[in-house]
C-alpha cells in the first residue's frame, strides 16, 4: 500500500504565508536615511541592492513553488517535511541579507549568502524531486523535471560564488546575481505541463 495523498491546500496556503512573512522582515530590517535629501540615500544603495536581490530570489522561489504545487497531483507527510525544510532554509534569507546590508562585501557575509542559496537551491530540488517521484515516472510533472540542467547548474555557481568570494566577495555577488537572471522568468518546463492540463 502506497503513502496516503493529502491535499495540497493547506501547504499552498501555509508556504504563502511564511513566504509573505519572509518578505515582510527583510522590508522591516530597510532603515530610513537620517536626513532629508537625497544624497542622503546614498549610503542605503548597498542595502537597498541586498533587499533588491534577496526579494527577486524570495519571489522566484514562490513563483515556481506556486507551479510546482499546481502541477502536482497530492502530498505526503515526506513532501510536507521537504517543503518545511525549503521554508527553513528560505527563512534565513533575510539574516544574510541584514549581515551584508551591515558589513558590506565582506567575505564571511557574502560566502554565507552564497551557502544559504545553495540550501534553499538544493532544498528546492528535493522537494520538486519527492513531487516528480510521488506522481510517478511518466507523469507530466516527472518528465518536465527530468534531466535538471538549470538546477544543476544553479547549484554549480552556488558553490562557485561562495568559493570565489573567499578572493572578490563582489565576484561571488555577480555569480549569485547570475543566478537570480537565470531563473527570473517560472520555469518553463513545469508550465508547459500546466498549459497541457
């Protein structure tokens, strides 16, 4: 007998809101300028720039999450487990991005940044992985999600960026830059299941 399905409503709706939370610290942790001109902004461009990421990376993951869900059949309690251990990895987003925000393009908080992507990223893949394998092998979903060359390579210039951040913390930024451009637009391999269905 196989695992029981469980609706997919409630972990939509919960990772909505944690997702929504995310956000909503990272936006809380923007200090206002002292001043009142607009030079006076010019220190928070660092900061501003750190949210600016963080955000376009918080969004892409609810984007595809929201269509990795609406092409799913149904969950387990192992799927919920994976979808909590992405939300973990995510909720540290906005920690990292204050550290940078703080210290600038030092090295410890920009390796850091890098190594909490690469969890989310590799948190992200298991999760679309237990989906893909739950719905079964010839499943729409399973087959959009087979041969991961974009992931794969996302997780490489994770690894890549945190390393050479140890050398130009602003090379290990443009590689984690790269990687948000690279997935902006939802992917389009598990909308075109969508468009199918």
């Amino acid at each position: 007998m196989g695992a029981r399905v469980i609706g997919k409503g409630r972990i939509e709706a919960f990772s909505d809101g944690v997702i929504a939370i995310i956000i909503t610290i990272m936006v809380l942790e923007l200090k206002v300028p002292h001043g009142t001109g607009f030079a006076d902004l010019l220190p928070t461009v660092p900061v501003l720039l750190g949210y600016l990421l963080s955000f376009a990376y918080v969004g892409i993951y609810w984007n595809n999450h929201h269509h990795l869900f609406q092409a799913a059949h149904g969950v387990t309690g192992p799927i919920l487990w994976a979808n909590l251990h992405l939300l973990f990895w995510m909720s540290l987003i906005p920690f990292v991005t204050s550290w940078i925000g703080e210290a600038g393009d030092a090295v410890a908080p920009v390796a850091s940044y890098g190594f909490i992507l690469l969890l989310t990223a590799a948190a992200y893949r298991l999760l679309a992985t237990m989906l893909a394998r739950h719905d079964g092998p010839g499943s729409p979903l399973a087959v959009a999600l087979s041969g991961d060359r974009k992931g794969r390579t996302s997780l490489i210039l994770y690894a890549a960026g945190i390393g050479v951040s140890f050398l130009s913390p602003a090379l290990g930024l443009a590689s984690y830059v790269a990687v948000a451009l690279m997935w902006f637009m939802p992917d389009r391999r598990v909308e075109r299941v969508l468009l199918r269905d």
